[in-house]
C-alpha cells in the first residue's frame, strides 16, 4: 500500500459492526454488549474500538484473529481492574477487518492518534516536529523549515527535535552552500542583493550573481551534506580553496576557506561518535514512581539532529515492553521511520512491528536491540538521558503538587486545581487583536491543549479589553458547554486565571453569569504599584483582594503561568501582524491561486503594480487567459 495512513486504503476491505447495549454503567451489562459482539465476529485481522453510552471511544485495539482477542474481554476474572473499569463502561463496539495484521496495527495508530482513548498508552507531546526542506519546484531551489503536510515539491530531512536544531543547521547550510531562504515572490522582486548575501550566507541568484548550472552544484553539495557525506564535501571544499590559490584568486581562496572552516566546526558539535549507523532513530525507556520518560535520540549521517523526552500518558498498569510498541507506533503515525530504529529492550510482537513500519515507509526497516558496540553505547547514552529527563520530571512534578495545593488553600478551592486555565490578550491600538488561553496542571503546561481567538464579533470595540475578555470566555466556554456538557472529559477548568485587575475580573464574571455557569474560580491578577513584578495583586469575586510575600514560592507559580500566557498571546498577535503586513492585493481575486499568482508577481515585480496594470498588459502575463485578465481587471476597476 502506498499511504498506510489514509483511511481510504482500507475502504475496498472492511466491513464493520456496531452492537447497541443498554446504559446501564455496570460490568454485567459490559460484557453482555461484548457477547453479542462476539456472536457476528470473523476469525481474521483488524481493529476493534470500545465505546461507552455516550459515544465516547474508551479503547482501540487490534488482533490477529478479532473473535479470540474480543472474547478474553469476557473473562472477567481474568482482566485486571484498569480492565475491568473499561468493560464494565462498554456498551458498543465497532470493528474494522484489515487483510493483515500489520494493516490492523497501522489503522490502530491512526485511529488512537484521532480518538486519544482513555485507556490507551497516548503520546502526550503530539505536536508536529520541525523538518528543513529543500524545495525543488524553481530554478533556484529554496532551503527553509518545514512542518505539517508535505505539500511542495522536493527534498525533506528530519524529523529534528526541536525547532532550535533546525535553526542551527539551515544556518550552517547558508554559510556552508550559500543557498537561499527567501520567498519566490521576495527573489523575483529584488534589485539588488539582500543582507545575508553581504555576510556571505547566500549567493544572490535574485540579482544574476549565480547561475542556473552553479546553483544546482551547491545544491547537490548540500544535498550530499545532508546525507551524511561530509566527507566529500570536505574533500570538494578543499581542492576548490587550492585551486582558487594557485590562480591568484585569493579572496574566492578565502571564500572557500571560511566554508571550510564552517563545516569542520559543524562536524564537531554535531558528531556524537555514531560511525557506522548512518540514519536511526534510537528509544530508551526509564520508569519510576507510575511515571514513564521515553528518551529519542535522531541521528542522520552519523550527526546529531537533536533528542527529546517523552512522557506516555495512561500507562499505569501496562507493562513497559507494551509502552514502548504503543509509542513507536504513535510516534511514527507521521514521521517516516529511518532504516534503522534502535530500542533498549525486547518488545512483543517485534517482527509484526518492523512489518508494519516497513509498510508505512515504503521500504525495509529494521528494529534492534544492540548488545555490543558503537550502537549499544548510543542506547546506553539515551537511557541515562532517559533516567535523568525522570528524575527532573518527577521533581518538577513534586514542586508543582505542592504549589497547587497551596493555591487550592490560597483560593479556597476544594482541592488542588487539575487544570488551570490562563487568559490574555494582545494589540497594537486594537488592531491585529487576540485572545489566548494556555493551561497548566499538574504535569506543567499542557502547551498541545493552548487556544488562540482571533477578535472577531463586530460589536467588540477595537481596544476594548473587556469586551475582548468577554468575547473570548463567551466563546470559549459556549463551545465547553457543546462538547463537555456533562463535565466527563476533563476539559473543563478548575480554576480560571485572568491577566488584568478588577475591570477584566467583572466581565469574566459578568459572562459566565450570563452562561449560567457558577462553580468555576475566576482570579485576576495585576501587576503592583509602578508595575513592578513581585507586588501582584491578586483580585478574588466580592472585592477581596491579596498579595503574597516576594519571596512565595506561590507567586513565582502564579508568575510563571500568567508569563507564559502574556508570551502566548503576544506571539500569536505577531503572527498576526506578519500575516497581514505580508497580504497581497491578489490573494483575494477569484481563481487567482499560487501558480497564477506567481506568475503576475514575477511579471510585473509586485501586488500594486498588478492592480495598477492595463488590460493590454494582463494579457501579455505567461499563463493568463484573456477570459482570466479581464477578470482581474474588473476586479480592480469596478464598473459603476
């Protein structure tokens, strides 16, 4: 199959059942509903999904032989209570039969990547990871970062752990191959070179600095980098500098020698001793105290593209060999596997899981636990890293128990809040304005369940803050009431934490007044006298307000939320200030799409330039009909 996470491929070979039970939320009546399941079920492959009355999928599993492996659901001496609990909330069933096992164990990854079931192992962390792309779909091919659907043409390496290691390598790449990062739009406008051909980071084909067949050479030479054949490139750099020097060119020498010396430096931070591994991914597991730490090491090229840490939710009670399938399978739900994955441990079913990963790459994976060598010593290296990210989680998580428990007595909260949410805005005069929401628990941040609102009711005063504040809570807690009505999926807050003094407190209050919602906290907080932090004032329902000693260990929690919401808000204003300083009079023409946008800028250099032409003109533009100027120009000269 060639798209192992579409839902389509498996449209020809599926066929589903769904059995309704009674409500009735007692383990009896579970198993009834799995019997009658059980009676329709074939003996082949696929996917099974536990719901509860509400609709609610508790659970996604997959089998061999889907008949055996529901039936043991009906043993109920045999389950254990994390089990038991989930039966006994079960009263239907839906499956799905696949023609392999490696099928069923894909579509599972999918659908617990869509459902997030309760009872299933969840990759906390599923925010997408950063890749450097090398498009190939100009004359002039264009290096940049990259996340989310691969919809361009070209070359994408990665994944890297953080935004921060890809940053540091596309700025090596422009140093080392001096390719460009700039827009089409930006390179077919420019008159003269930017910047960063200036410091030497690009070689400005905008201007004809570079040709065509020379730009494609650096192009390959970065390509080869990127697949770990530095070697070469190394070798290449040095015969040019020597070349260079033996024609008298010396400052062309010295051009080469800087990119030299770039690329040494390079390899030595980025080596870490991988020599013979060439692409893997490497996994190790460390658990303590109910907590799971998975540490991801991702090597290319024998180089260091970055690691991470990895915290599994709903693990208790599974055995860790069970954690580490779930995550693999979670994590490369939309990550290409590399040839090689290197775990610190035996798995179940490990020849099924290089199977399945093989069919989601298109090509051989191979998943191996090392006991000698270069490659046991990396996964050596991840699991002390996975022991240390733990024991820093579990004190962080120690410190953040005792900071909630003292909010809780602070606010007079019934117990330690489990979800707190933070509300701010941002705005330049009103305009641009957002309203964000982060959260926080027990865990810290919880950054994938963070919330922008662009302000958007035509009745919310441009600069009004209140109005804004209102807008944002109505909105927010509308939609809680239409997804969460009944309060079973924890996402509804425990404490709600607004940024400002008493005018924001009032109308958060007066607006869920209006939802009729009375039991969720609300307190403001304001900065003190002169603005000075650490004299925040904490602004409670009925006037009472309080502060806390400079030095509270409470206060510097309360600090740290309300700064990360001011930072999320802030950054989600910019976004939207550069979106809109960026917007070009063509993005709103009808049928004008990327191509023939493209096309217009590069004839005429710029968005007003193609509002200003003649109709004339618009026709001389490559690839736009006569039907299509004329359209355009109608657009831009209304008639009367």
């Amino acid at each position: 199959m060639n798209d192992p996470t579409s839902s389509d491929r498996f449209s020809e070979e599926k066929s589903a059942y769904t059995v309704r039970g009674s409500d009735q939320p007692d383990l009896e009546a579970g198993v009834a509903a799995i019997r009658r399941v059980v009676k329709t079920l074939p003996v082949r492959p696929g996917v099974y999904r536990m719901v509860d009355a509400r609709g609610e999928v508790l659970y996604v599993g997959k089998a061999r032989a889907l008949k055996n492996r529901v039936s043991n659901y009906t043993q109920v001496a045999r389950l254990t209570k994390r089990l038991q609990r989930m039966v006994a909330q079960t009263r239907d069933m839906t499956i799905v039969t696949t023609n392999t096992e490696a099928e069923a164990l894909l579509l599972e990854a999918q659908l617990i990547k869509r459902f997030r079931p309760p009872y299933n192992v969840l990759l906390r962390d599923d925010k997408s990871f950063p890749f450097i792309l090398l498009r190939e779909d100009h004359g002039f091919p264009q290096i940049r970062k990259h996340r989310g659907a691969r919809r361009h043409k070209g070359q994408y390496y990665g994944p890297f752990a953080s935004a921060g290691s890809v940053t540091r390598t596309l700025n090596a790449l422009q140093k080392l191959f001096l390719l460009r990062s700039c827009t089409d739009s930006f390179l077919a406008t420019r008159k003269r070179p930017c910047l960063l051909h200036q410091i030497r980071r690009c070689s400005a084909p905008c201007v004809g600095r570079i040709s065509e067949e020379d730009y494609a050479e650096l192009v390959q030479d970065a390509k080869d980098y990127l697949a770990g054949k530095s070697t070469r490139v190394q070798q290449k750099l040095a015969v040019s500098m020597q070349a260079a020097s033996d024609a008298m060119d010396f400052e062309l020498a010295a051009v080469y020698r800087d990119r030299l010396r770039a690329l040494t430096f390079i390899q030595g931070t980025q080596t870490i001793a991988a020599e013979g591994v060439g692409d893997a991914d490497i996994f190790a597991l460390a658990a303590k105290g109910g907590t799971i730490s998975i540490q991801a090491f991702f090597i290319r090229g024998g180089s260091n593209w970055g690691h991470r840490s990895f915290f599994p939710a709903h693990t208790a009670d599974v055995p860790e060999e069970e954690v580490m399938t779930a995550f693999l399978m979670q994590f490369y739900e939309e990550v290409p596997p590399p040839r090689l994955v290197l775990i610190d441990r035996d798995v179940p079913e490990a020849d099924l899981l290089c199977e399945a990963l093989s069919e989601r790459a298109g090509r051989k994976v191979q998943l191996k636990r090392p006991q000698r060598g270069d490659q046991a010593r990396l996964v050596r290296q991840a699991t002390r890293n996975a022991e240390e990210a733990l024991e820093r989680r579990l004190a962080e998580t120690g410190t953040q128990a005792k900071a909630l428990r003292a909010i809780a007595e602070m606010f007079e909260l019934a117990e330690p809040p489990q979800r707190i949410e933070v509300y701010d805005n941002s705005h330049v005069m009103g305009t641009n304005a957002v309203g964000a929401m982060i959260v926080a628990g027990p865990e810290g941040f919880r950054k994938n369940a963070y919330r922008k609102f662009n302000i958007k009711r035509p009745e919310t005063a441009p600069g009004d803050d209140f109005a804004m504040m209102r807008e944002v809570l109505s909105r927010r807690f509308a939609r809680l009431e239409k997804e969460d009505p009944d309060r079973s999926r924890g996402d509804w807050p425990d404490l709600l934490l607004i940024d400002g003094g008493k005018g924001q407190l009032n109308a958060v209050l007066e607006t869920l007044e209006c939802a009729g919602i009375h039991d969720v906290p609300v307190v403001g907080i304001s900065k003190g006298p002169d603005r000075n932090a650490g004299r925040e004032v904490m602004h409670l329902p009925g006037g009472r307000e309080l502060t806390l000693p400079t030095n509270s260990p409470v206060l510097f929690y309360l600090q740290r939320l309300r700064d990360e919401a001011h930072r999320f808000a802030i950054g989600a204003h910019r976004q939207k200030r550069a979106k809109s300083m960026a917007a070009s009079p063509l993005d709103d023409v009808p049928g004008i799409g990327p191509a023939r946008k493209r096309a217009l800028l590069m004839h005429f250099g710029t968005g007003r330039a193609v509002k200003g032409a003649a109709l004339e003109d618009l026709e001389k533009v490559p690839g736009i009909s006569k039907a299509m100027a004329r359209g355009i120009y109608d657009y831009f000269h209304p008639r009367g």
